[in-house]
C-alpha cells in the first residue's frame, strides 16, 4: 500500500478537523526551502488552525512514530525544513491571527504563522517599529525566525530575533503545551527554557505563538553608499563612522554581487568609478549637526584613500534605491542555484578572515565564481559559490562539500560559527562538530531526549 495514503489516512482518522494534503503541486512546494540539493518527499501536509489542534496532532504522532517536519515561509537556507525521507509537514499557513497588540508594554502577540512583514506594518500602525528585517521579510513566519533566530541588516543596533522575544508557547514532544515567560521583563525564577527554543530549528517542539517586545520608532536616517579601494580599507571605514554616527547598518558586498544585482534587476551602476567593494551604512541623522559630522567622517575617509567613490542619500526614495543594490543581491543569483555558507567570527577578526577566506577560495576553486557579502558590523559574512552552467548538481554539490570542509576548518580555526543566522538544518549538520564542542552537543542531545522523546520532530537536522 502508498505509505503516503497510509499517513494520511492515519491523520484523518485520528484527527477529525485537521486540514491534510496529499496533492503532488503541495507536498513539493512544502517540503523544502530555498535549499536545492534535495528532493522533497513527504507524505503529507498538514495545517493545523490552532494550538490544540497541534498538541492533538503531536500526540498522534508521536503515538504512531510519525516524523514531524515544521514549515513556516520557507525561506531557510540550510535544509531545515526539508522533508525528504517520508515526514509529515506541518504548515502554519492557517495560523496568522494577531493575538494582542499592547501599547503599555510596547508588545504584540502573535501566531507562529504570521509574516515578518506584519509584524513590522502592525508596528508602524502603532507609532513603533519592529527591527527585524531581511531581504525575506515579505514571506517567512514568525514561527521560523524564532526557530532559526534570524537576523537581518539591523542587527548592529537593535539585536537578533532572539533579543525580541519576550515570551513563547510551543508544543513538546507529548503534546504539552508550554507558556514560557509569558512577555515578561524580569523572570528570575528559574531554568529560561524561552531560549531553548529560539535557534533550535524545530527539533525541540513546535512554536504556536510568540510575544514579540517592539522598539521606538528610528529617527529619521539617512544612507552612504560607498566605493571602497581594497579589503585593508573596510575595517578602518566601520571604525571611523562607528565612532560619530549611530550606526543601524553597515554592509558590504564585492564588486561580482554588484554586477548580478545590476543585471537582474536593470539598475544602473551607482559610480562611474568601478570599485572591487561596496558598502551601504545607514545612520541616525535628525539634524544639521548630525549631516556635518557625515561629511566630516566622509571627507576625512576620503582623504586617508580608504573611499574611491560614494553617494549620500537625500529622501527617502533614495533610501529605498540605494537598498536595492545590497537587498537584491540574493535574489539575484538565486537561479545559479549558489551554495551558500553563512559564517561569522568576531568583529575584530573580520579583515583576516575575509583575507584568509578569499585566498582559500582562490586557491582550491579558482574555476568558480564566489559572490561575497554580509553584515560586517556583527561579523557575518555570505559567501555564496555559484554553479558553472556545465556542471551537474550532484557534482556541483560534491565539489562545494569539500570546498565547505575546508572553510569550516578555517572558521574553526578563528573562533567563529559555520551558521550565523541560517541554522544548520541537513546542509551542515555534518559540520557541527566545526562550532560546537563534543560536550556540547552530548548535553544538547540529551534536552532534545527530554522534549522531544519520541524523536519525531525535524529528524536528521542539527544534531546528528
């Protein structure tokens, strides 16, 4: 018999009520991400519309053996919500109510299915604002940004995900349903399991809902899209700004990120001036005062040779517009498809690393084309390797394992992270071992044994 038949039937039967889907077209588009290195295949979708309805089918799972795959937007880039071996999905897609909106305590609640991109309009609507944001900001969920702690371009001044959040309930592998902090401020009343949860990529429990702190409104802001002369200037410019202004951005990307988000996107470029790097940095500027000690910072990088070129922006137009040549770089090379590693180290290791990186790739794929960007203000750093047009994706795959064993080495070797802010989902669990300590990742298997006993959810991502 169809083991998928056979899987549905079973949700069906004992889970009146729950929304399950079979379809060819749904079990494709849900059961993987923006990863492309494996086929998806499970055997059924699921969409629960509400938390009882996923503490019912949790404990139906994990009375039938059944492996629970989460899927919010999808948008991951590490295969961890990719069902390949048979799982069930489960989609949040029907679980996008807004729960609570509270002006006093400056926060929302909201259900895991929610997009990113609602949370920050609610707030806006509200005169506050929620920081959060990244180029997928109009498609993932709540629920995944807190199981991978997303980060994004304001990381530098308002912090991860993880820094938002003020309570949460999830499903544990029985089917409890657990409220955890309950939007406190103070809570020293024991274990914090809240940040258990948060990064752990589904393989603890199911994230149901979330209360979400929001921040002030910004003031207002302005952005400098700079052409630098080399690597060795990087650093220098950060630390020159970094001391005047405040800071709630700074990016880079290379003079190739450039050219595919020009093509793709019929932009002009920004200079006349070709340069081999770019930075965009956006900063607080409410005031007279505040616009002379940019040109001031601006006047003095130029004259250290650090700046071949730039451009301040003027209106908020011009704010968006000169975005688009860092936000539209992934977009970009998606069709390639790239094989992305998402690294971070220390800030202050970021020039050595970067030198040390780009003479690695150099030297062990010179046939490959390597698309550099990242948020240097937190040390993270997108290193994306591009499929040639004649190679095979399996071969293409191999090549870019053995290209990652190197750079995790490397990573390892400075202190730094294979997952920044992606997680480590299938694609790199074979890498734990590169950030994590053997203890580590004993004792984290072992809180994965105490939620999630059963073994039933996100099997095969993270831990190994």
């Amino acid at each position: 018999m169809n083991p998928k038949m056979d899987v549905a039937a079973i949700w069906k039967q004992k889970c009146p009520g729950l929304m399950v889907s079979t379809e060819a077209p749904i079990l494709e588009s849900h059961g993987q991400d923006w990863t492309r290195f494996t086929t998806p295949a499970p055997a059924a979708v699921v969409f629960p519309d509400s938390s009882e309805q996923v503490c019912a089918l949790v404990q139906v799972a994990a009375g039938a053996g059944l492996a629970l795959v989460p899927s919010g937007g999808r948008t991951g880039l590490s295969g961890g919500a990719v069902a390949a071996h048979g799982e069930t999905v489960v989609s949040f897609d029907r679980m996008r109510k807004v729960l609570d909106f509270n002006s006093i305590d400056r926060s929302v609640t909201v259900e895991a299915g929610v997009v990113t991109a609602t949370v920050q309009a609610l707030a806006r609507q509200n005169g506050l604002y929620y920081p959060v944001s990244f180029a997928s900001e109009g498609s993932s969920q709540i629920g995944g940004n807190i199981a991978t702690n997303a980060g994004g371009i304001r990381v530098l001044k308002y912090g991860l995900t993880r820094d938002r959040v003020a309570g949460l309930k999830v499903v544990t592998g029985r089917g409890e349903l657990l409220d955890l902090n309950r939007g406190l401020v103070k809570n020293a009343s024991g274990y914090d399991l809240r940040h258990l949860f948060i990064a752990s990529e589904g393989t603890l429990g199911l994230i149901v809902e979330a209360t979400l702190n929001l921040a002030s409104p910004p003031l207002p802001s302005k952005v400098l899209l700079l052409g630098l002369e080399s690597m060795d200037s990087l650093m220098k410019v950060f630390d020159s700004l970094r001391a005047s202004l405040e800071l709630s951005a700074f990016e880079f990307f290379t003079d190739r990120a450039l050219h595919h988000v020009c093509r793709a996107n019929a932009l002009p470029a920004p200079f006349d001036t070709t340069c081999p790097l770019y930075v965009i940095t956006e900063f607080d500027c409410p005031d007279e005062q505040a616009e002379e000690t940019v040109m001031e910072r601006f006047e003095y990088c130029s004259e250290q040779g650090w700046l071949l070129d730039g451009v301040i922006s003027q209106n908020e137009r011009q704010i968006r517009e000169l975005w688009r040549y860092r936000e539209g770089i992934s977009e970009s090379i998606s069709h390639f498809p790239p094989y992305k590693n998402d690294l971070s180290v220390r800030v202050s290791a970021v020039p050595e690393f970067l030198q040390r990186l780009d003479g690695l790739m150099q030297k062990i794929c010179p046939d490959f084309e390597v698309v550099w960007y990242g948020h240097i203000g937190d040390g993270n750093l997108h290193m994306n390797i591009l499929k040639p047009v004649d190679l095979s994706l399996d071969d293409f795959e191999s090549r870019s394992h053995e290209i990652s064993e190197r750079t995790y080495a490397l990573t390892e070797q400075i202190g730094g992270s294979i997952s920044a802010e992606h997680g480590i989902g299938m694609l790199k669990q074979p890498w734990l071992g590169r950030t994590r300590s053997g203890a580590e990742i004993k004792f984290m298997q072992q809180i994965k044994a105490v939620f999630d006993p059963a073994g039933i959810f996100n099997p095969g991502k993270l831990l190994p």
